[in-house]
C-alpha cells in the first residue's frame, strides 16, 4: 500500500496541531510512514499484522478528512465576513 506524500504531509499536519488525540500506535506509525516503509515494514516493525497497520491509517485517514474539512469551513466563514 502507497501512501502518497500529500497523504503523508496531512497527516502530519494533523498530528502535530496537538489538538487531537492521536494514539501511541498511530504516531509510531506516522513516524515510520514518514521514514518511508511500506505497511508490511512497519507490521514488521512493530511486530503487528499489516492488516492492523492498514485499520489504522484508515483511521488516521478519516480522521484528517474530518480535520480538513472543519478548517477548510472555517477558512471560508473567514473569508466572506
């Protein structure tokens, strides 16, 4: 499974805003990602099943979308007032 780097950099971004609460596990995860392994490396890794990787960047994934879309709201109320 490729992620793709604007996929890697929102999900960076989300998780170094602070406001949310992202897990050990996904951070250890995001970390990896960003060194560049592949979802078998990081199972690997971590000593998980890939598949446990993948339910968690789909997690992380829906949860940026959520993010994004709330600032990209916000972004635009700022914008016409």
């Amino acid at each position: 499974m490729k992620i793709s780097s604007a996929s890697l950099n929102g999900l960076s971004a989300y998780a170094a805003t602070g406001s949310h609460r992202i897990g050990l596990r996904q951070l250890e995860i995001l970390h990896l990602l960003r060194r560049g392994l592949s979802t078998r490396a990081i199972a690997l890794e971590l000593g998980i099943a890939w598949s446990t990787v993948r339910v968690y960047l789909h997690r992380l994934r829906r949860r940026v979308a959520r993010w994004n879309a709330t600032r990209t709201r916000a972004h635009a109320r700022r914008a016409t007032v």
